[in-house]
C-alpha cells in the first residue's frame, strides 16, 4: 500500500506534526526542569556526594599524616574496628547516650510545650525562656555546665552537700561521665524540640477540645485521644531529628570530658575526630564515618518503616 | 426537655466595647430558636455563652431554672454542631461518634445500643470504618449531626452548620435538622447568616445587629411587621425595597425619593406623626404589574433575571435599586419602561431618625388555599 489516499493523509501529516511538537514541549520541560535543580544539584554535589563518595574511598586505604593515600587495604579498617575493643565501646556510648536522651528530651519538651500551650497571662514569657536555649550555642552551653558540674564548687554538688549527701564527680567519675553529658545535652536540645512541639500544639483546631469539653472529656482524656494523636506528625518529625542530632552530638563532649574517662563518652562522631585530627588516620577514621552513616540511615529506615503507622497525617 | 432563659447577658472582651448588650431572651422547651444577623453581630458568642465556651461577663444564664454562669460545658447537658464540624481527623466515624460516651464512661452495651440506634438514623451504618476526610461534605455534616444526637442532651446548639455545603444538599439538610428536631423533642438554638434558613427552620427567629437584639418573633412576624429598617433589608430575599419618602399632607401624596409619587391614604396619613422624616419600604412582590392603563407609575429597568418559573426585575430609583419578584417568564428590556402598580397600602413606614416602624403593610400576601 504505497498510495495514501488524498482523504488520510493530510490527517495524518497533522498527527505526525503535533507528535513533533509534543515531542519538543517534552525536552523544553525537562531542560527547565533542570534549570531550577541546577543550583541545589551543584552545591549538593559540591557539598556532599563528593566528600562522601572520598570518606568511602578512603576508607578502603591508608593514609599519611596529610590524608593522602598510601596502601590499599580493603575492607581491613573496617575489620579492625569490629575487633578494636575501643570502637566497640563507643559504639555502646553511643546507643547509651541516644537511649537516655532521646525519651527524656521529647518527654520533658512535650511537657513544657503543654504547660506554655495554655491560655494564661504571661504565658510568652514562658514560652521565650522555655525556647531560649536554642539561642544559646554548644560552647557556651558547655562552659556553662562545666561550672555547674565542677565537683568542688560547682552548683550540683553544692545542693548535694547541702541535702547531706556526698558530692559526684560529674565529668571523672566514668559511672557519670555519660550521664553528666547527657543532661547537658538534653538541656540543649530542649528549646528546638519545645518550639517545634509548641507550634504542632497550636495547630490543633481549638474546636476539637471545645467539641470535647462539651462531650464531657476530662483533661488527660483530651490530652491522650486528642493532643498526642493530632501531635502525632510532629512528634514522629522531632524523635527522628533527636535520634540523628544524639548520634552525631560532638561540642559538648569535646569540651566537657574529651571523650573521657576511660573512653566513656567516647562517642562516634568524637571517636572520628580523634581518629582522624589526633592519631592522622583518616582511612580509619572514615571508616567510622561511613559505619555511623549506615546507622543513622538503617534508624531512620526503621523508625519510617514501624514509626509512621502509628502517625495521623492529616 | 429544657427551656433557656437570659437575663441582661453582657459581652465584652478586655473591658472594650460590649459585643453583646444586655439580651433578655427566653427560649421555651422543645423551640427551634434561630439566632441571625450579619456577620460580627454577636450570634456566634451568644451560642457559645450558652455553650459555656466563653465566659459571660455580665447577666444571669439559666438553662432548666438553674443558674449555669459558671458552670463548665460539660455539666450543662447539652451538644453542640460546630462550624467545621470539629470532627476528630484521627478517628473513625464510629470513634468520633462514641467519643462523648467514652468520656462519660457511659457502659459498653448502651453504647453500642445507641450507636446503632443513631447511625440508622442518619444513614451511616455504611460509613462507621471510615475517617472524616474519606467523606463528603454531607457526610460529615452527618456524623457530626450523630454526634450531638448520640449524647442525648436535650438541648442542643449549631453554629452555621450548613454553610460549608452546596446549595442543594444545604436545603435537604435544612429540612433534615428541622424533621431531626421535632422528631426528638430537642431545643434547639441555631445560629446563621442566611435569612433564608431562618426563615425556613425556626419556630422563633431573633435579628441580632451589632450586639443588640433587633427583633424576636416567629418567620411570618419578622416578614410582614420588621420592627426596623435593619429587620426589614435583612429578612427576605430580595430585601425590601427602602426609600426615603416625603409627605406632603395638603395634597394627600407621598413622594419616594423625589420621584415616585403614591397616592396617600387617609390612615396613612394619620398614622405619620406631624414632623416625622420618614423612609418607606415595600416587598418585591407588592409591586405588581400593571397594564399601561391601570399603571400608576413607570420604572426604568436596569437588570433583568429571567429564572424561568420567576422574573426579577431591578429598576434605578435615584440612585436606590428597588427590585421586583414576578412569578412567570417576562420579555423585558434593560432600558424600557415598566409599567408598575403601586398602592400606598403596601408601604411599611418607618422613622428615618431611629430606623423604627411606624407602620406596617396593610396586604400580606396569602396563599391560595388557606392553611
């Protein structure tokens, strides 16, 4: 069939030519497309797929005191570290340290954020010192908690030795190293996770309580079938952001203890800047690096995979 | 079965401006009591005072002879619809329904009891797994209707709960509410904007107009007797057409506007006292066509809006729009003409100053078949 008839193929001229023209529309929107991804593709590449394709580079090598690589060795700095009994301590730090503040952090947050969300007089006041300690930065925070830790005239043990009991050396004593730096860190992150609470409470339809009140719930009825289910995204948003910020706390631990006593709270983020800024090995070093990446994404993994079903979106 | 009874019930907020002005109001057991006015009025916090959502800063509030001002919500026996329907989002429609109960503690054999009792009701049953945003509009109107019904509380409160729906399913829940009510006895205090369900659902209706009542009485008195200019432009549809008028009582005529000149009648002109300055008012549909003999006046169209099974009309009367409602399909003009009939029998006189009645139309229009 080679002759068209005159009928057909105009039509078909027309369909070939919107197909075209289709077809240069598509380009047109992926090449704009791309215009708009350009900058945050460039500085994410710049930023962070190279510096994390190098740490898992490196890893595979040894390295001089510069960071230049000298020998291959496979998988040997990993296999090191899983024999090395110090990592496998700061390993335990670390799922210690993100257990005990973790809970406590969104705890004490929530309560607050409760307290504050109430309509009484002065309540901005509250809420401005309740959020203050974002402002406050991880070095004056932990300058400041050092003297409330000194053990012979810090605050704490001032009130120790006032109710009768025997000083603790917060910071030396490696039974409360971890714990001494871990209130600190609650304290820090309190404001941040506060705030954030604050505004998920406040964007609870008020009529929903009203509607309660009138049905007769009691106030930690409302709290329990309404405030925390309607919160539940939010909480979902701040426990994922607190378990990442614990696993990758560093400031407070390098100047309170420096990752002592007894390698106590030798944390992994701490561990790596030792490793790495001290000792001069960086193939070790991002070794650990690329360990605590997979952690922080296998918890954030799982926290979407059980965490999300219990979230209400709206 | 509870009656409602305020005295002097005062709103203000930090010490400003009084939202609401001493309302001396009694709604009888059993009444739909439909609370109306333009938005800003005050309706909406009257409701939730009764509600006990806000405090009362001055007055007495009795629901059933007892005195409620500082009696919280839950103690009031009472439910309310809300505007947004304050449906739980989390919850099912089965939850969000037995939520009340639940909190009351109210046993597990009566809640499923009534659960049942009130889904068949409102046509549920197939929806009780679902969340609110799986429903329609109308749904969701529903549940929270079941929600108000499941509680039992003999008083019940809605604030604009039809305002979020289209106009369709709005006139068939209108008639749902109102069959809903009388079926189970409730008082009910409905607020709205809409004249148009005031009209159609209250036994009594009250015009609020900037914290101040304007007018209590049922439908029919509020259409054929507004006690003021502000009842009269905000009951019916299309608002009555107002003028301001001059009597000229040596000639025995009214003159509207400086243009239309009526016919005064001796009892009109009696019932205007002497140095009054007077507005008139006039239903669209008592002005009524005439053919060109019989016509006393002639108006120029500026809007014609052809419904099909009625007519409205819009004429330009110095600088007034005044329009008519004629039932049937009209071939008019913009720009022509009309010949109108317009008696002075059908004026409701007011006085310009206070805004008061003076006089109330003499012709109602009744229907054909006496009800």
């Amino acid at each position: 069939m080679s002759t068209m008839s005159p009928a057909t193929k105009p039509y078909e001229d027309m369909q070939l030519a919107f197909e075209a023209e289709r077809r240069k529309t598509k380009t047109r929107n992926f090449i704009k497309g791309i215009l708009f991804l350009l900058p945050s593709i460039i500085l994410f590449s710049v930023f962070l797929f190279y510096p994390m394709m190098k740490t898992v580079y490196l890893s595979f090598f040894l390295t001089d005191a510069s960071g230049a690589t000298t020998v291959f060795v496979g998988l040997q700095n990993y296999i090191q570290l899983f024999t090395s009994s110090i990592f496998l301590k700061s390993f335990k730090s670390t799922f210690l340290f993100v257990l005990y503040i973790v809970p406590a952090t969104i705890i004490i947050s929530l309560f607050l954020a409760v307290l504050a969300n109430e309509k009484l007089k002065g309540v901005g006041i509250f809420r401005t010192i309740f959020s203050s300690t974002m402002g406050i930065s991880v070095a004056a925070a932990s300058v400041f908690w050092l003297y409330l830790f000194n053990p012979t005239m810090g605050l704490l043990n001032e009130i120790l030795g006032f109710l009768g009991m025997e000083g603790i050396g917060w910071l030396t004593d490696p039974a409360w190293a971890l714990v001494a730096v871990s209130i600190t860190t609650i304290w820090m992150n309190i404001g941040f996770t506060f705030l954030i609470l604050l505004g998920g409470l406040q964007s609870i339809d008020q009529s929903l309580y009203e509607s309660a009140n009138i049905d007769g719930a009691g106030y930690f009825y409302k709290l329990r079938r309404i405030t925390v289910p309607m919160l539940s995204p939010t909480l979902f948003f701040v426990l994922t952001v607190t378990i990442i910020n614990a696993f990758q706390t560093f400031g407070q631990i390098d100047i309170l203890t420096q990752g002592g006593p007894q390698n106590e709270t030798n944390l992994i983020v701490y561990s790596i800047y030792r490793e790495a800024f001290v000792n001069y090995q960086f193939g070790a070093a991002s070794a650990q690096a690329v360990i605590l990446f997979i952690l922080i994404l296998l918890m954030t993994a799982l926290q979407f995979k059980f965490g999300e079903k219990k979230v209400h979106y709206q | 079965m509870k009656n409602i009874e305020m005295t002097d019930i005062t709103k203000s907020y930090d010490k400003q401006k009084n939202v609401l002005n001493e309302i001396n109001l009694t709604i009888g057991e059993g009444e739909f009591f439909v609370l109306v006015g333009p938005s800003g009025s005050g309706k909406s916090t009257l409701l939730r005072m009764i509600a006990g959502l806000e405090d009362i800063t001055d007055g007495i509030m009795k629901i059933d002879d007892r005195v409620v001002n500082h009696l919280p919500p839950k103690d009031r026996d009472l439910s309310m619809v809300f505007q947004n329907y304050a449906l739980y989002p989390h919850m099912s429609v089965e939850q969000n329904i037995l939520f009340g109960l639940q909190a009351k503690k109210v046993g597990k054999e009566e809640q499923r009891r009534r659960l049942i009792e009130t889904t068949d009701m409102m046509g549920l049953g197939d929806y009780l797994k679902r969340k609110p945003r799986e429903l329609s509009g109308g749904q969701r109107q529903r549940v929270a209707l079941a929600r108000a019904v499941v509680s039992q509380a003999p008083v019940c409160l809605m604030d604009e709960p039809l305002s979020n729906l289209d106009a369709k399913l709005r006139a068939s829940m209108r008639v749902e509410i109102r069959r809903l009510q009388k079926r189970l006895g409730l008082t009910m205090v409905y607020v709205t904007h809409d004249q148009v369900e005031a009209m159609t659902m209250g036994d009594r209706i009250m015009v609020l107009h900037d914290g101040s009542i304007q007018q209590v009485g049922n439908p029919i008195e509020l259409y054929n007797e507004p006690a003021n200019l502000f009842v009269a432009s905000f009951i019916g549809s299309p608002k009555m057409n107002i003028g301001k008028a001059v009597l000229n009582r040596a000639e025995g005529r009214l003159i509207v506007e400086d243009e239309l000149n009526i016919n005064a009648s001796e009892s009109l002109m009696s019932d205007i006292p002497n140095d009054a300055s007077i507005t008139v008012g006039i239903r669209a549909e008592h002005l009524t066509y005439a053919t060109k003999e019989d016509a006393t006046h002639f108006m120029e169209a500026v809007n014609v809006e052809n419904l099909g099974n009625e007519t409205t009309i819009a004429f330009e009367l110095n600088n007034e729009i005044w329009t008519v409602k004629w039932p049937g399909q009209w071939e008019i003009e913009v720009g022509e003409m009309v010949p109108v009939k317009i008696s002075c029998e059908d004026l409701a006189i007011f006085d310009t100053g206070s805004g008061r009645l003076i006089r109330a139309a003499k012709r109602v229009s009744k229907g054909a078949v006496p009800v």
